[in-house]
C-alpha cells in the first residue's frame, strides 16, 4: 500500500490545536517560550517555532485544523469575552492573508477546501466561560463561524466542573444544562475533552446529538483524568461519537510517548468499540513536547504508516485519519 498516496487521498481531520493563543501577544509575552515572536510571524509563513503553521499542515497532509478560541486558564478571567473575540478576529486576519488557508463551517466547506489544495480552518471553543454566563453569547459565536463548544476548559467555571476540579463531584449547573441544550438547537458540536467525569455523563444524558472528546485518549493505556474509561469510551460510541487522540506526552505513556504510543491507544479504542469512533485531535501548539516521532504537523504521515504497519484496511484507515470526524460533523452541522 503506497502510504503518502493513502494520506493524501484520505480528509485528514485534526479536531484541536493551540495555535491562536499563541499569537496573541496576551498570551506568548508573559513566558520565555518556543512560541515567543510567532504572533509577528503569522500562520501563512513556515516557521521553526510551535508546531502548525499554513505551510506545514500542507506539507503534513492535514485537511481540515480544528483551531481552539479560549481566554486565560484562570478561574475568573478578567476579559474571557473579549480575549476570544480577539483570537477569532486573528484567525479572520490569517485567513485572509494566506492563501492556503480558508475558514469553514460545515462538512462541506471542507471538501470543498480539500478540492481547492487548500487547508480548512474550523474554529472551537475551549471552555465557554468566554460566554461570561450568557447563554445568547453561543448564537453570536456561531454567527462567527463557531462550530464546536468545549463547555469547560479543565477549572470550574459557570457551566460546569473540569478535570482539575473532580473532588465535589460536581457535574454540570442548570446553566450547563441549558448550553447543551441550545448548543443541540443551534447544531454546534458539544466537545467533552477537559470536562470531569460526572460532567461528561451529564452531557450524555441531556444531550441529542452526537459529541466529541476533541483531544482525550484511552485511561486503560495511560491513567491519566483527562483520559477516558473503557466505560466513557463505550457511552461515546453509543451516541455515535468521535475522540481526538491527544499527542501530549502526559497523556500518552507515562514514561517515553512515541508516535508508536499513540497509535496504542488508537488499537485500544478500536478493540473495545471498533474504528468508527475515534481520530486524531493532536493538541499542537498546547503542549511543550511532543511524542517522538509527532515533533510537528509535518509528521501527520506517519500514523498513516503506522496504521498500514498494523494492516488496518483501507477504508479504516481513511475513517480514522478524518472520516469519522466529518461524518459527526455532517451529522450535527450540516
């Protein structure tokens, strides 16, 4: 099987990377950091710095970036709103200055992008207290081209409890209950990835659209709480669900993460619930290291090959590069 041929007709879909926040000044001048100086370089010319920028996601074959709108990691931001009003408007600006970038909204915009050899932009949100406790905020984001919610970004906020605050239990407030709800309504997808457990069952149990865990693994291979149980695995694909595997190391083995690990995961997941349900959500641009063999988007190929080493099938592996995440997004966006 010619594997670059394979990854390039395959719609390779990545459901989350950091790469906004890191050209906001807001966020790259408090830290001395590889991404320092990448908000006057821009998405349209390759750098060294990070890992995704317009000219390797097309050498790296990925068809579709999944770009994530959030404020400070803080549990009361001073400005979540406008600090995602601001990353939205610089993804508008990237747009339009490079030409092989183009923002999307529906499933597709991306095969319409892929026709063109261009890179489809998708924007989500990563933890909605950029909303500031209204939920009429959600319609206007959508207007912006927003597609994807996550309703928590790993601390508690107005909707819900995330990972790093998993000790009261807590699931989702009535105020989270109705973002669900109107996020079903509005046909934007409800992302789980940075939400606890009682949360993601709440969501499951209010929730009539398919959802997706963007950038989560499996917690049987690596036991980590942003990870998922075999159990939350199961539930996700009975609501016809998708998860993004995370390459952030922590989250891949707790000794030595390789592109290898990765794919373990991957192995796990198709095992215990076949391959319709999971793809690849790298988390680029949001972790300081990478799994060898992932050191930037230019890498994406080499799951290709390691999936063919596994002799996945053809169809598979199409479905896992992208597939199965544009089928859920036909399905609850159009």
């Amino acid at each position: 099987m010619d594997t670059m041929n394979l990854h390039r007709k395959a719609v390779v879909v990545d459901t989350h990377c950091d790469t906004l926040k890191c050209l906001l000044p807001e966020f790259t001048r408090p830290r001395d950091s590889m991404w320092d100086d990448r908000n006057d370089i821009g998405m349209g010319v390759r750098s060294t710095l990070g890992h995704v920028d317009a000219p390797r996601l097309l050498e790296g074959g990925v068809d579709c970036q999944v770009f994530a709108v959030s404020s400070e990691r803080s549990r009361t931001p001073t400005h979540p709103l406008r600090t995602a009003l601001e990353m939205i408007d610089r993804f508008y600006m990237e747009c339009n200055s490079c030409d092989s970038l183009t923002p999307v909204t529906s499933s597709d915009e991306v095969l319409d992008a892929k026709r063109k050899g261009m890179v489809a932009g998708l924007l989500s949100i990563e933890g909605a207290d950029v909303i500031e406790g209204k939920i009429e905020m959600l319609r206007v984001f959508r207007r912006l081209g927003v597609r994807m919610v996550g309703l928590v970004h790993s601390i508690r906020n107005q909707l819900a409890d995330g990972v790093t605050d998993r000790r009261t239990g807590g699931g989702l407030s009535e105020l989270g209950i109705q973002a669900v709800e109107e996020l079903n309504r509005l046909g934007m997808i409800i992302d789980v990835s940075h939400i606890n457990d009682e949360g993601f069952w709440d969501v499951l149990d209010h929730t009539k659209h398919p959802i997706i865990a963007s950038h989560s693994n499996s917690r049987v291979v690596c036991s980590h709480p942003r990870n998922m149980t075999d159990e939350m695995i199961v539930a996700l694909a009975e609501n016809d669900g998708v998860m993004g595997m995370n390459f952030a190391p922590g989250f891949v083995h707790p000794e030595q993460a390789t592109l290898q690990r990765v794919v373990d995961h991957i192995d796990h997941i198709v095992d215990l619930v076949g391959p319709d349900h999971v793809g690849l959500g790298s988390d680029f641009d949001g972790i300081p290291s990478t799994p060898v063999g992932l050191e930037d988007v230019t890498k994406m190929p080499g799951i290709t090959e390691e999936f063919v080493n596994r002799e996945y099938s053809e169809l598979d592996i199409k479905k896992m590069l992208g597939g199965n995440h544009l089928r859920l997004m036909k399905k609850v966006v159009g």
